[in-house]
C-alpha cells in the first residue's frame, strides 16, 4: 500500500499539468467529492471503469460520445404501450491514476470495470453499452431545459410523492443459461426480436407462437395488471421481456406482447423504431435498480421514472410515448431529470432518507432518471420482491422523501449522442 500511496503522488502531479495545457484551466477546480457530481471532460468520452474514484482527484472525463395504447392500469398504477463513440480516454496518465487510485479506496487489486460487471455469471453486471445514455454520467454543469421549472411543477402537482413500490406492477428478473427449460409463448399481441442492433426490428407476426424461450422452474412475474417479467442471461447478454404474462391452468405460457434484445456493445437500451417494451420505447430491464447494486453501495446507471402523465412528444432515449399529458407544460418521455447534485450526504440525512434511499439519491445526483412511462404513481422502478428478496425497509416509500423542489429537467442535448453535451461543448 505505501508503494501504491507513491505512485499515485508521482502520477497525479503529471496528470494536472496535462489537464491544465490540454483545457486552459486549474485542474483542482474539477476536484469533487466522492459522493459528489461527476466531473467529466465534454469533449471526449471515458471508458466504463472508475468515475466515483478518479474525480476525486482531479481527473476530468465523460462519455461522448402500428401502436396500441393501453389505458392507466389497475389500483391507479401503470399500464404501457406495447408492441409498438467510445474513444481512449485524451490522458493516459488520467487513466493511471483513475486506476490506482480505484486501488487505493479499495485497499486491494480489482478489475478496472469490477464496478459494472463484478460477478457476471450471477447477473451481477450492468446491460448495456457503456457509453448509452443510461450508462452516462451527467455532466458538471450540464445544459437545464429551459422549461425545467414548468415540467418540474407539473409533476408536483400531481401531489404524488416519489415511490418505490417492489410489490406491486414492479419488473420481476430471472436469469437464464444453456441450462434452462425452453418452453413455448402463446402471445395475443406482438413479438420483436431485436438481434442485430436498436434499429433490427423483426415481427412475428399477430398473435405468434413464440417457440424456445428460456422460463425458469415456477417463474412468474409480479403482482398487478401489467404483470412484467424479464429473462436474462449475463453471459450470451440477451433478454426476453414480456407484458401481461401468465401461466394458464394447463400449465401454458400466454402474454400479450413480448420481444427479444440484448445488453451488450452496440445495444443502447432502446427500441429505435419505439414498437416495444414500455411507452418510451424501451426495455424493462433498463433504469432497473438490482439487489446487487444496492450491496456494493453504488448504482452506477440511470433510473427509469413513471408519472401521471407525460406529454406525447418523446426525446431521445426514448422512441416513442404513451404520455397523454400537455405539450409544453408536461414534460415529454425521454426527458432526464436530475436530483441537485448540490445536495450533501448530510443533507440527505437530513431529510430522512436511509441508508439505501441514500444510495438511490446518489445515483439520481449522477446519472438520474428517464421518463419511460406513463403511471398512476410517480416512480422509480426497482425489482420486484419476489426475484430481489428484498428486506422490509424497502418500501414504497423509500425515497419519497425527496422533494421535487430539488429536481431539475436537463436539455435534451445532454443525453442525445453527436449534440450539444455541456458547456457548449459537443
């Protein structure tokens, strides 16, 4: 450790003077916390390893980088619309320190992206490209839509709290490998199959027999009317998701729609054509807050965020809404919203929040939150109970202590690749 403690001293006076050459600035005004906003360089991106370490000390980085519409569901929840560039990072002794001093907090060796896959066999990994707008970290100062404080107000005045519910109308996840029983769907909808990138749609026809998906012994999804299960394998990277799914008394398989996607390279966490998965357009598995992430402390990703009612425009990530909100008052789906990063773990505190709200605050500081859906309640989603096991202080009201007033809706450049990133700079 004494020897790691000096070649982080030798390392890190190297790296502030090339930040400083490369961008004209003090380096140290990049410093933040650990428990802070991201500093990040606007210009290029960063690869998916260390961010919670490397600003801490100094280390500027980013990423650059026919519909059917269902009604609001049952007990005033959600129902959903379905069937519808990653270079080197500029400093290479930046990437150094990132990586010894990730070693350092962590006392031990760890692989440089341990944070976003420690245990892929056990699903312990986080899907998707690295550099896909869940997986980016916002930017320090990024651009506020100018129409934040009217899209912030029409969530508050829906009187609802943020929530948490992981009992009812929540995404149950089963993993799956070689091993795992291959049954038969009968759907009364759609099936996509998306194998070939966002935009590789392939229909199966209206109402297919799905033949060969990977169920688990006794799966089954969650409580409520939407009635979502998704199945993955870590390894192989794909995903089956399905609505409204069930076991007959015959012991068949039925859903309404369902589609195949995978998690890894080149697969960015949206159907771009919008004709599957939720009302954005995206898969259940995106913005999904796991058992995992909750033990090492960190979540290292963006949420997925529902309310009553987005408008029916859309921005990217999204690719489709379902919202039936107002243009211009409400915000459209797709829109990120960001927990002022100013807040202080004391603050949070301070405010009631737990341990593991605490958790969720910090993810919602640094990556925050998409609108995908429109719902009965305004939420976040985390996994279902029944897959997760949760303990009893996950609630529905976990993070309801949060107050909107302390919520902001960020441009839409932020989170389009080949925009505007931040700071005017693209």
């Amino acid at each position: 450790m004494r020897a790691l403690r000096a070649a982080v001293a030798l390392i890190l006076p190297t790296t502030a003077t090339a930040l400083q050459r490369s961008r004209g600035q003090d380096v140290h005004s990049h410093a933040r916390s650990i428990t802070g906003t991201v500093t990040r360089n606007a210009r290029k991106p960063w690869p998916a390893s260390v961010f919670y370490k490397t600003h801490a000390v100094g280390c500027a980085h980013g990423d650059q980088r026919p519909t059917t519409h269902d009604p609001v569901g049952a007990q005033n929840e959600d129902s959903h619309m379905h069937d519808r560039h990653q270079s080197l990072p500029v400093f290479q002794s930046c990437r150094a320190t990132g990586a010894l001093v990730a070693l350092l907090f962590a006392g031990q060796l760890v692989a440089q992206n341990s944070t976003f896959c420690p245990d892929r066999a056990a699903g312990h990994c986080r899907p998707y490209d690295a550099t896909s707008a869940w997986n980016t970290p916002i930017p320090v100062n990024p651009l506020i839509d100018p129409q934040s404080a009217v899209f912030i107000n029409a969530i508050a005045d829906n009187n609802l709290p943020l929530t948490s519910d992981v009992d009812q109308f929540a995404i149950a996840l089963y993993l799956y490998n070689a091993a795992t029983p291959r049954a038969s769907v009968q759907l009364d909808g759609f099936f996509s199959s998306y194998d070939n990138g966002d935009n590789s749609r392939v229909g199966h026809g209206f109402q297919p027999l799905v033949t060969g998906v990977p169920i688990p012994t006794n799966a089954q999804a969650g409580n409520g009317s939407d009635a979502q299960i998704t199945f993955w394998d870590p390894v192989a990277e794909t995903e089956y998701g399905f609505w409204q799914f069930a076991r007959n008394g015959a012991g068949n398989y039925t859903a309404t729609n369902g589609n195949r996607y995978h998690t890894g390279s080149g697969y960015y966490g949206r159907f771009a054509d919008g004709l599957a998965g939720r009302g954005a357009g995206t898969p259940y598995f995106s913005g999904l807050v796991r058992p995992w992430e909750m033990a090492q402390g960190r979540i290292d990703h963006a949420l997925s965020f529902a309310y009553n009612s987005p408008a029916a425009e859309f921005r990217y990530p999204a690719s489709s809404s379902d919202g039936e909100g107002v243009t211009g008052v409400d915000p459209p789906e797709g829109a990120r919203l960001q927990l002022d990063p100013a807040l202080t773990e004391g603050d949070l505190i301070n405010l009631g929040l737990n341990a593991n709200a605490r958790v969720i605050a910090r993810a919602l500081q640094v990556y925050g939150m998409f609108i995908i859906d429109n719902s009965g309640s305004s939420k976040i989603y985390l996994e279902d109970r029944s897959t997760a096991n949760w303990d009893a202080s996950f609630t529905r009201n976990l993070v309801s202590a949060l107050p909107w007033s302390r919520f902001r809706v960020l441009d839409a450049s932020v989170s389009t690749p080949g925009q505007v990133f931040a700071n005017g700079f693209e």
